[in-house]
C-alpha cells in the first residue's frame, strides 16, 4: 500500500501544485519519487513529530494539502494535541499519513503497535479515516482526499498486499463498497475497513461464511455515522474485522452507529484483536493469529 501511496502522491502533486509531503526522519526508499520529482515540496521535519504537525498545519493555512508521513504511532499518539488543536479543530486540508497499521510492525514491539489509532482519531470530530484495504483502495482514497481537501487520517499497510479490486473503486464517505458478492438478496456480511480486508476473503471460502459477501468501508467518521442503519437494514448479519482492539474501534464504531435501533444491534458481531498482543513482540500473521484474527 506504501508504494501505491507514494506512486499516487506523485501523480496527483503533478495535477496540483499546492501538495506537499512532510516526513518525520522516516520512509527513505519509499517517498524519493516525491522528493526527487518536488523538492521544493518535500521537508524532512526531523525525529520531531509535533514540530511536523505544526509545520503542516502552518502551511495548510497557506493553500497548501500536507501530508504528514511516519511509521505506526508516530505521526498520531506522538502529536495527537497539535493533530486536534492546529488541525482538527481549524478543519485544515492536513493529511496523516501512518504506514504500518494493526501489527504490520509487530517484530518491533508494542512501541510499532497501531492497535489503538482508530479510537485516538475517530474522536476527533472533523476528521475523516481512510483506511484502504488493498493498493487499488488506496488509490481510490488518495484520489478522494485530494479533491475533497480536509482533516483526515490515512492507515496503510506495509507492502505486498494482494489486490482484490479489479480497477480503482469508487470510495464515498460512510458508503460500503461490495470486493465480493454473496448469495441471496440480502446476504450476511463480512465488513472491514482496512488491511483485514484480506482477512475477509480467506474467511469468505470457509464453510461458516460461504454465501457471505465481502464490503470494504474504507472510509469513515463521526459525520457518517447516520448512514450505516440503512445497509445495515439491508443486509442479513453483518461481521466487522479490523486489525485494532475492540475498544474505540471500527466496530464499535458501527454499534455507535446503530444505537438509536435496537433491533438492528442484535444483527452485527464485532471481531477484534484481543488486548493480550499489546505486550507482545511477533510477524503481523503470528500476533493477528495470537489477537483472534485466524
């Protein structure tokens, strides 16, 4: 997703002159096509991810859509203040970009583990997630963010992630995107947002989800939270998957979602990492297995 991130950065930085790419000390042999290509719109903030959010939010309040970049954590809990205050709060065309999200990082301990982002960003309330679940997706979101320039947070995975979309899909803000239809009018659902998306197709050839389809919701806030009860209403059961705990998460998210309706609550299972691979140090597939993603 990194790369198809950075491949994208640079064709829509050629289209408009005022995206620009703030790293902190971190990403080098991903974001040279961007530096190389924009120079002059590329700052190396240092090991200083606070420094970065400011620098970012001072430049969106020039014209320009920043986008910061970092591994895991960094770039969110590091400077959730200056993330709330200079960006959120101001409704700047800031995005954060985190690369490694859930356990993509896990060989390097519970310091690269973003299993609690999701509920740090959410809260904020102009802040939209993007969180693609596969390159195209990624494309899709990065298209989408650039003509829609406002606070928002981009999770990505690492690299090497298969495809599912057979071309760019188009991405609308709280609206589930069908990867793979299942049997019926209204099948149950697995839904996922993010690098589970994968998850979801394995789970979708066994025989306790055969006929399920498979949704992606790659983007998502508090702003659309009233539009989930409607697909919800037309689906059968529908099972969320995320990489992130349970808590302040997708799914519960969606729970949030459907709390003026009962009914409709009784029909969603929520599957989560469990909180026991927050001490844990892994491969993402070892600590996904051992959080209860299998």
């Amino acid at each position: 997703m990194r790369n198809a991130f950075i491949d994208e950065l640079v064709l829509l930085a050629e289209q408009h002159p005022h995206i620009a790419l703030v790293v902190g000390d971190l990403g080098f042999s991903v974001v040279e096509p961007f530096a190389d290509r924009f120079p002059d719109r590329f700052i190396n903030a240092g090991v200083a991810e606070q420094n970065m959010t400011g620098l970012a939010a001072g430049m969106a309040s020039e014209g320009f859509h920043v986008f910061t970049y970092s591994i895991a954590n960094f770039p969110t809990f590091r400077c959730a203040e200056q993330i709330r205050n200079d960006v959120d709060y101001q409704k700047l065309p800031v995005t954060v970009v985190s690369v490694g999200g859930g356990l993509a990082y896990g060989a390097l301990g519970y310091s690269h583990h973003a299993v609690q982002d999701y509920a740090l960003m959410r809260s904020f309330q102009n802040m939209l997630i993007a969180a693609p679940g596969d390159p195209l997706e990624t494309r899709a979101c990065m298209r989408f963010l650039v003509a829609n320039p406002q606070p928002s947070y981009l999770r990505l995975g690492k690299a090497g992630e298969p495809v599912f979309h057979h071309k760019i899909p188009e991405v609308v803000p709280g609206r589930w995107s069908t990867v793979s239809e299942g049997r019926g009018e209204a099948p149950d659902v697995l839904l996922t947002t993010g690098a589970t998306l994968g998850l979801a197709m394995d789970w979708q050839r066994r025989d306790s989800y055969r006929g399920h389809a498979v949704k992606s919701l790659p983007l998502w806030s508090m702003a659309t939270k009233h539009m989930q009860a409607a697909q919800v209403r037309g689906a059968g059961r529908v099972t969320t998957l995320e990489d992130h705990l349970p808590d302040g998460g997708f799914g519960s998210w969606l729970m949030e979602s459907l709390s003026h309706d009962p009914d409709l609550r009784t029909r969603l299972d929520a599957v989560a990492l469990d909180p026991t691979v927050c001490g844990l140090v892994g491969s993402q597939k070892t600590l996904n297995e051992t959080g209860g993603l299998r």
